[in-house]
C-alpha cells in the first residue's frame, strides 16, 4: 500500500513536470558578434530572451542552465561543429554520436532538453518550412530565429539519450516524438547535435 501512494505521487509529479511550461529563458552568445537582446513568448505564453548569433542557443529551465548546438553537427577539419549551411554529419551510432559531442566539450541532449528547444523553435517557424524529403544544409530552410535552434523537425533525425540512459530518436514530425532504438543503429539521415552544461 506504501509503495503504491510513493509510484502514484512519484509519476504525479513526473506528469505536472512535463505539463508545465519548462523554458523560462533562452539565450544564445558569440563573443566576435555584437549582442542583441530580443524577447519571444514560448509555446505556454511564458516570456524569454535571446542574445542573438550563435552556434549555441543556452535555456534556464527550472533554475537550471543547458546550450544545445543550434544546427545540427557537421564534420569539418577539427572533426565536427555546430555550422548554418553545412551538410549534417549522419551515418552515426549511438556511442559514435555520444563519443563526437564528447570531443567537442559537450554530451548528447537528453530527450527532455532537445523536446524543450524544439518547443521554442517550432513555436517561432512556419510548419511548412521542414523539409522532411531529402537532407539539406543546416539552417537554410529554416533560417533560426531569435537565437533558437533550427531544424529541430525535418532534415536529419537526432540521437538523444532517453530516460533511463537508453539511446532515443528525435526529429521527425513532432518534438515530443521520440522512439527508442537500438544503440547500434546507423542511417544516412540520422545525425546528431550537441548539448553543453550538468
């Protein structure tokens, strides 16, 4: 009977906390860029701000801070970066997309902080922008706005870590549509972007 009152107040609270309104602020910086602040109402009507031009865009949700790359990784001499109008690097597993973020200083999003980003971003573009036919260049369909990501829905599908640490798809047509995968899986349109912070 313990035991039943503890799992039903446990997922009570799981429920209200992915109900509510989690991104409170969103703010993107480069240091060789002016900073321009700018407001936008999230999805729930809450209001952020956005330091806008980045390759980063950083959210303040429940008091706690996270960046999360805002196109999707592309490879380049270094190995691979966040960049608007490359090609995503696709054709990763699980562990390869967890190793590349790794070595960028950075760690694969959790399902939970990329649907987050998603929200804001999808809440600011047109539907019809998604190109969900054939991969293109990041950002160019879907130029980001205000400092939020872009192609969070379309283009390539994204690795996140689940729940429980298993390995999640994100991106295909909605941002709370996530499917859990083998970790081995690889696909020419599946790719990654990264998350930076605890």
């Amino acid at each position: 009977m313990i035991l039943r009152r503890n799992t039903s107040a446990l997922l009570t609270f799981a429920v209200v906390g992915m109900i509510l309104a989690p991104v409170i602020h969103c703010n993107t910086v480069k240091e060789e860029e002016p900073k321009k602040l700018e407001q936008h109402s999230g999805w729930s009507g809450e209001v952020f701000e956005t330091l806008s031009s980045s390759d980063v865009s950083f959210f303040q949700v429940f008091g706690r801070s996270y960046g999360i790359d805002r196109f999707e990784r592309s490879k380049n001499a270094q190995g691979s970066r966040s960049s608007q109008g490359m090609m995503p690097l696709t054709d990763l597993n699980f562990w390869q997309a967890k190793n590349l973020c790794s070595q960028s200083d950075g760690r694969l999003c959790t399902y939970r902080e990329w649907s987050w980003a998603c929200s804001i971003a999808v809440s600011q573009k047109n539907d019809d922008c998604h190109s969900e036919d054939e991969l293109h260049p990041a950002g160019i369909y879907c130029p980001p706005d205000g400092g939020a990501p872009a192609d969070m829905l379309g283009n390539a599908r994204e690795w996140t870590v689940g729940p429980f640490g298993n390995a999640m798809i994100v991106g295909s047509e909605k941002c709370e549509d996530g499917r859990r995968s083998s970790p081995f899986k690889k696909s020419a349109e599946l790719g990654v972007r990264c998350c930076y912070g605890e």
